[in-house]
C-alpha cells in the first residue's frame, strides 16, 4: 500500500491507504509496478515529494544560507555559536533577549545567516536518515589543541554524504598549545585542503573566547552561499522541516519549523509529519509576532493538532482537509519505515551539542 500511496502522492493526488482508486490510475501504477520493485521500496514519500518538485528558475530569488556547527565533543560547538549571536546586531535587539526557538537568525553585512541552533541537530539527523538535508553549509569545528578526533572524522563523513558544503573553523586559537598548521596537516587526510595549500576549503582560525575571527567566519559563510548560489521560490505554498516541537500547556503543540521555500502564512492550512492543522499565530527568533515567513526563516507556529517529530516536512496546504489526508498518509508510510529509524541515531546525536 505505501508503493502506491506514494506513487500517486508523486502525482499529486492525495489517497489514504483505504481509499477506492480508478481503474486507468490502478493501470498506470500496475505498468510501473516491476521497475519499482527493482528499486529501494519503502522510500520516503516526502522526500520523494520535495525532490520533485523542480522550480521555474525565473520564479527563485535569493535566500540566506541555513547553517549547523559540527564537531567533536568539548571542540567548542556551543561556545562559537554563542560568540557568533551575541558578537551580532541581533544580540543586542530587545536588551539582548533573544528567545531560543531552536534556530536563529544572524545579520552580517547586512545579509541574513540561519544558525541551527542546539536542539536543531535533531532535525539534522532525522532529515540525514532520509537522506534530505535541513543544512546548506556545516562548520566543521576543530579545537587547534586537539585537533582531529574520532568525531571530527564522522562529522566529515556525514556532511560529505549529506552533500553539505564545510567550512573549517579552527577553535581555541587564543591556547598557547593552539597548532593550527597540524589541524591543516590532519585535515588533509580527509580532502580538506586548505586554500592557501592549493585546495578549495575555507580554513577560518577563531576562538569563541576572544572572539577573534568570527566576523570573518560569517563573512566566509556568506561567501560561500553566494558561490552555492542558495535560491528558493517565495511566492508559492510553503515547505520547510519541523526544527523542533513539544507540547505547551497552555498554546497547545508549539513547532518551531524552518521554512525551505514558499512562504508560510498565518490562516494557512499545514501538514508536518503525522501533525495537520491552521497556522493560528506565528513568531520569529527574536520573540515577535509575524504574519508570515519565508525561505530560510524559522519561525514558531501554533495550531498543530499534534506534536510533529524533529525532522519532519512540513507542508503548507490549500485546504484544512488536504491537510488532514497528508498528515493521514504520512502516518501510513512511517508505518512502514519506523523500523529503519531509529539505528543510527545515537552516534550522530553525538556529533552535535547536547
Ligand atoms: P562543545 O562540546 O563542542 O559544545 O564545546 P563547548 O562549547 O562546550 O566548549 C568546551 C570547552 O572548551 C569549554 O570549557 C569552553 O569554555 C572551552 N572553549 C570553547 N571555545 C574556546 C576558545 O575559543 N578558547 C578557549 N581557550 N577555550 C574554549
Ligand atoms: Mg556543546
């Protein structure tokens, strides 16, 4: 049943698994049933999904990269994305406030960078398992006391197979046993070669404590986006990831989601994982209310009618009842893929903050 859910998913009709389908439907699902059967079966309808849907290219426009810090443990993960809010603009909005929603947003010359911020590594582990990625650009952090470690190598790994550009941000430079040129030399090993050796990676020396070379790590992140020329249509319904969502006594589910493209609206219809609802309120990283959002914001919604899972897609819907029926049909795919899931998460959980 989830082959042909999700064969017609593709076609951009939406059926439960016990729903009657025509006949021409069930013939044209039968004819293609054999090269299927050749593939990987039980693939993810959502990602099948959201690979499909190609773009008019006159219809994209810019949007700001969506970034994750990376790296061993005691590297300085948490401590470089502290440095990088608070050494920013946005730091200092509110009398410094800013309300952790899972994700935020940095402003450095005048263009806009979205962190992944500590929880958001769920959403990158699960998006991973689907072999989809939440994340444009990882910084890879390597302390220059310790240099390359167990960890530091998976990181490489997982962002290479995700397809996820690195960035190398050299930690603890302001140690006296800091060696950057020997972090450079373990790097190399991995096909992180530095630019200044003839290869193409953008080594940037920092120390979160000092806060020495952290302006040019945005600016290198910045760099970088504009060489991956990061574009996404804003004016169409919205698709993104839930970051991260739990239950709030008093608003109900509250997911904080991380809008890919289109443009999320609050009154419209959304599905995410086996949650659906009506956008009821919306608020930014920083604590406001907005009406809307689009690519590469993160934004906090209401109005689920459930708890969606980190990592989940979210769609945005014409109607309520469409809606519903995506919510319906996730819940019977995952059904079927729930075993696979939860193997290899323990090992990726470390790579991140906790
Ligand atoms: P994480 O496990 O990768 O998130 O690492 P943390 O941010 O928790 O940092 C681990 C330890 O390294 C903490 O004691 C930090 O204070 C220290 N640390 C982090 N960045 C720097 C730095 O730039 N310089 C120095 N000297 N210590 C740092
Ligand atoms: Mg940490």
């Amino acid at each position: 049943p989830s082959v042909i859910v999700k064969k017609l998913f593709l076609q951009g009709k939406v059926v439960t698994v016990n729903q009657e389908i025509d006949y021409d439907t069930a013939e044209e699902i039968a004819m293609e049933f054999d090269v299927l059967c050749e593939k990987e079966v039980v693939v993810d309808v959502i990602e099948e999904l959201l690979k499909e849907d190609e773009e008019d290219e006159s219809k994209m426009v810019k949007r700001p990269p969506v970034v994750c810090v990376m790296g061993h443990v005691d590297h300085g993960k948490t401590s470089l994305l502290d440095a990088i809010r608070h050494t920013n603009v946005i730091g200092r909005e509110a009398g410094g406030i800013t309300q952790h929603i899972g994700a935020y947003v940095v402003e450095a010359k005048g263009e806009k960078i979205t962190f992944l911020d500590t929880p958001g590594h769920e959403a990158f582990t699960a998006m991973r398992m689907r072999g989809a990625s939440s994340t444009d650009i990882a910084i890879l952090v390597v302390a220059a006391d310790d240099g390359v470690m167990p960890q530091t190598v998976e990181a490489i790994n997982h962002a290479k197979a995700a397809g996820i550009e690195i960035i190398v941000a050299i930690n603890k430079i302001d140690k006296p046993s800091a060696n950057i040129d020997r972090v450079k030399q373990e790097l190399a090993e991995y096909e992180l070669i530095p630019e200044d050796w003839g290869g193409s990676t953008i080594f940037v020396p920092v120390s979160a404590h000092t806060k020495e070379g952290i302006a040019e790590l945005l600016e290198m992140i910045l760099l970088t986006a504009e060489v991956m020329e990061l574009k996404a249509n804003p004016n169409r319904e919205a698709r993104g990831l839930v970051i991260e969502a739990e239950l709030d006594k008093g608003k109900g589910s509250v997911a904080t989601v991380l809008v890919q493209k289109g443009t999320l609206h609050v009154g419209d219809a959304i599905a995410a994982g086996s949650a659906h609802g009506k956008v009821r309120a919306m608020t930014d990283d920083k604590g406001r209310r907005v009406k809307e959002a689009g690519p590469s914001q993160p934004v906090e919604i209401l109005g689920l009618n459930d708890v969606p899972n980190a990592g989940e897609v979210f769609v945005g819907c014409d109607t309520e009842k469409e809606a519903r029926n995506f919510a319906e049909t996730f819940i019977a795919q995952n059904k079927v893929k729930l075993l696979d899931d939860t193997k290899s998460k323990m090992s990726l959980d470390d790579l991140f903050n906790q």
